[in-house]
C-alpha cells in the first residue's frame, strides 16, 4: 500500500513539473463569435472553384467587437485567387486581411493551462514526430514541447475581417464571403482517348470554414451536369437534385470540424490555362489614342473588345493569322480568332493581338484637381480561363507626373520607371503592375491619375523640329564662319 501510494505522489509530482515545464503553442482565436447559421455554397460549374458564404454571427463576448477570423485550409489558401466580404444587407465591402497567429505564452499552473485551452485549438506533435491539429480536449496533457516556430497549426491560414462598426455583446451581423480558388479541380483519369469524356474529382469539406462554433449549417454545391460518377455520403443528410448536391443540416459544429468531401463528375467544358499574359497600355495625347496590345499563351473562340476599336492584328510567332474575323455590334466590337491547330490537354499556343481606341473612351480630366484619370479595366480575362500570371504595363505621355495608382484588389507587384521609345527625350512614365492567379473576378476598372500640361504636346514637334532643323542650323553657322588667319582683302578693279 505505502509502495503504492509512494507510486501516485511521484505520478502526481511528475504531471505537476511537466506542466510548468512542458508546454505548447495555442493558435490563438479568440472566441467572441457564434455563428448561428452559415449555408455555404460551392460552384463546380467551371474550372475555377467558386465558394460562397453566408454567414450569421453573433457577438457572445462581453465587450465590443469590430473583427472576425475567417479560417482556409493551407491546401486551398495556395490557390486563393480573390476574397470579398460583403455586408448582405447593406452591400458594403469590408477589409480583408491575411494575418499570422501568434502562439501563446508558456502557461506554468495546470489549471491556468487547462482554462487557457477552452475552446481553442493547438498544435502538438505525435509519436510519430507529425504536427496535428485540434481541440485540446480531446489530447492528453501535458502536451509535447515543439520547436517549431512557424505559424500554429500551419495547416489553416487566417483571414481577418474588419466590420464597418463596433458590434455590442449579443448583437448579430449577416455577411457573405466570395471566394475564389484555381487550379483545385483534378483530372480523373488524367489521361482519356481524344473521343473520350473527361471527368474531374473534387476534394473538399463538407462543412463550411469556420473559426468558430456554428449552431446550424448546410453545403450545396452545383455541378455543370446530371453525370456525376460518384459522391461523399454524409452522416447527416446528403440530397441529390439532378446537378445540385445538398449536404446537411449540421447542428452544433466544432469550429474547425472536417468530414471528407469527394466529388467524382464528368466537365465537358475547356480547361483553359493562360500561364502568362502582359498587357500594354500606351497613351497618346497628341494622337488622342490608347493602344493595347496583349500577349498570351493560349486562345478563345471569342473575345469582347471596345465598342471603337480599329486596326485590330492577330498575330503568333509565325506571322499574322488569317483565321479570325472582326465584326461590329451595337453596343461592341466582336472579334473571333482561331489558332492554327486545335488544342488538346496539355498543348500550348502563344499568341497576340492589338488594337487602338479613341483616347477620350477611358481618360476623363478632372478639372478641379487638375488631373487626367486613366479608368480601365485590370485585365479582359476569357470567362472561366485561369491566368497564372498577369503583367499590366501602362506607358503614360512623356511629361507626365505626380502619377497616383488606385486598384480594387490587392497587387503583387508595383513598379514604376521609365520607357524610352523613339523621338523621345526624357522618356516616358511607365507603371507595371503584377499579380498572379488572375480570374474574372478581377476585371475590375484601375485607375491612374497624372498631371500632364497641354504645353507637353510640343515637345515632341519642337523636339522633331530641332531635329530636322539643327544640321540646317549648323551649315548656315559654319558658312558664317572664317577660318582664314589674318584679315582678307578685298579685290579692286
């Protein structure tokens, strides 16, 4: 007996310092929210993954809240291609912003230990030497020690979300979040006969991403057809309507809480990929024009350009492509190209076009601020194509100052220099914006603002003008000139 009890006090003794030695990293998400009802819908219809979110939160802290964590599954935050939060009832935007979690603090009482992990999740490392994730409930403290530095819980990216206002305690907000994800979608099989019907696979989860408790929640998620070969069956409900797939109600999920979704369907739809593309954008004030010109790798049947377009060019690297057509509507310009030979999976093509349009369609001047305003679109992406990288070059008139860039959407890379081109002098301003994983979503206007004064527009004829007059200017000097030593006579009859 006395052996015995000699045994639980060193047992008791042993747990006891390891608690205050011991100790682990807690992703800290504080929880001030409950979501009370969240349906969340997936659009496979094309080969972008499109998700959206509605969500009904409510502030269960007691104090004033003006921010929100909006969890993504590493996997998928390598893909993100666009994030919006939108009020539902308002329609106004918040901020987003992709943030790191910092771990706690070491914790020396287990009862602190135990109060600190409430509700929250944390990392720790197995037997086998591999980071997991959860709650700290269902581990068996203490927990092991790891000197990993990174992010907690490396396996979720968060997202932070601030809210127009303050959100007093029991006060609920609704909001919706739109995202966008490429490259997600696997061919299954990869490889198929050329009369073969292609058919991808979808891995997800079944219950929306959330940081926090959820009372009640539903996924739907829309296919492009009927044929769907196979799907994840769930331990709620799961019904299927014809292209739709609905899964749930779920009630009372943990935050964090993940139950595979497989999704097995048939996509007889074009997998466009465009790796690059660089956009040109040069304006002329003394022209009066705007010149584009874009530069791919892969084609469409059919593209929507400016309603006063002219001197359209199709060209690859072999020359110009005759295999297009140019055709006017009443509010556009249609022009339909083809490439020299059709694509199949895995086949590339590198091509580009141009065309000019009256300058006065997308620069306006400002005249209280003294400023001209390029309003524009980003990029004119082919609907449902993924662009991988985009590079956007706006080449302004030569004089051009005080230059300002405003986009909708954050960029990867903003670069402002000079292009030098012909008859120029100084050279003209020139701003390269870059940005990957490009989709629809963002062909949104961009504006940049500059001053530029109407007497710029004669530098480039005075500059011409001394050029063709100097030579003459210089041969009359020279004739001018004497060169003879000492004084010439004059010849007398």
């Amino acid at each position: 007996m006395r052996s015995f009890c000699r045994l639980l006090a060193f047992l008791v003794l042993t747990i006891s310092l390891a608690y205050k030695t011991l100790a682990t990293n807690v992703t800290f998400v504080p929880q001030h929210w409950r979501n009370t009802n969240m349906l969340r819908t997936i659009d496979l219809t094309s080969s972008i993954v499109r998700e959206t979110t509605s969500v009904a939160a409510q502030n269960i802290h007691n104090e004033s809240i003006g921010e929100y964590y909006f969890p993504i599954p590493e996997q998928w935050d390598n893909h993100l291609s666009y994030i919006e939060v939108k009020e539902r009832k308002t329609k106004q935007t918040f901020e987003v912003e992709k943030v790191k979690i910092n771990p706690l603090k070491w914790v020396s009482h287990s009862n602190q230990l135990s109060r600190q992990f409430d509700d929250m999740f944390v990392m720790q490392r197995n037997e086998k030497n591999e980071i997991i994730c959860g709650s700290s409930k269902k581990f068996k403290l203490p927990l092991l020690h790891s000197n990993d530095t990174t992010s907690t819980c490396s396996r979720i990216r968060y997202y932070k979300i601030f809210f127009n206002r303050q959100l007093d305690p029991q006060e609920q907000i609704k909001f919706t979040i739109t995202t966008a994800f490429t490259h997600l979608l696997t061919p299954y099989p990869k490889e198929i006969t050329q009369t073969g019907r292609q058919q991808l696979l979808f891995q997800g989860n079944q219950y929306g991403n959330s940081a926090y408790q959820t009372d009640q929640q539903k996924t739907n998620v829309k296919l492009p057809s009927a044929d769907i070969i196979s799907y994840s069956q769930s331990k709620g409900n799961v019904i299927r309507n014809q292209k739709n797939l609905d899964y749930g109600r779920f009630n009372e999920t943990k935050p964090n809480s993940y139950e595979e979704l497989r999704i097995h369907y048939e996509f007889q739809q074009n997998m466009l990929t465009v790796t690059g593309l660089r956009r040109d954008l040069e304006i002329s004030h003394w022209g009066g024009n705007l010149a584009v010109e874009e530069h791919f790798n892969l084609t469409h049947d059919g593209a929507s350009l400016p309603i006063h377009v002219s001197d359209v060019y199709y060209r690859d690297e072999i020359g110009n492509v005759s295999t297009s057509n140019l055709r006017y509507e009443q509010d556009k310009t249609i022009f339909d190209f083809k490439p020299r030979y059709p694509l199949f999976g895995g086949w590339n093509y590198t091509w580009y076009y141009g065309y000019n349009v009256p300058l006065g369609d997308f620069v306006r001047y400002h005249y209280e601020s003294g400023r001209y305003i390029l309003n524009i679109p980003f990029v004119n992406v082919f609907p449902q194509a993924i662009h991988d990288k985009v590079q956007v070059r706006i080449i302004l008139p030569e004089g051009a100052s005080n230059v300002k860039v405003e986009t909708p959407f954050v960029i990867d890379k903003e670069t402002h220099g000079v292009h030098k081109t012909y008859l120029d002098t100084i050279g003209r301003y020139l701003i390269v914006l870059e940005k990957s994983n490009v989709v629809n979503d963002h062909s949104k206007n961009i504006q940049i603002s500059y001053t530029y004064s109407s007497l710029e527009l004669l530098r480039k004829p005075l500059s011409v003008s001394l050029f063709l007059l100097g030579p003459f200017l210089l041969s009359m000097i020279y004739s001018r000139i004497e060169f003879s030593i000492g004084k010439s006579k004059r010849k007398t009859s």
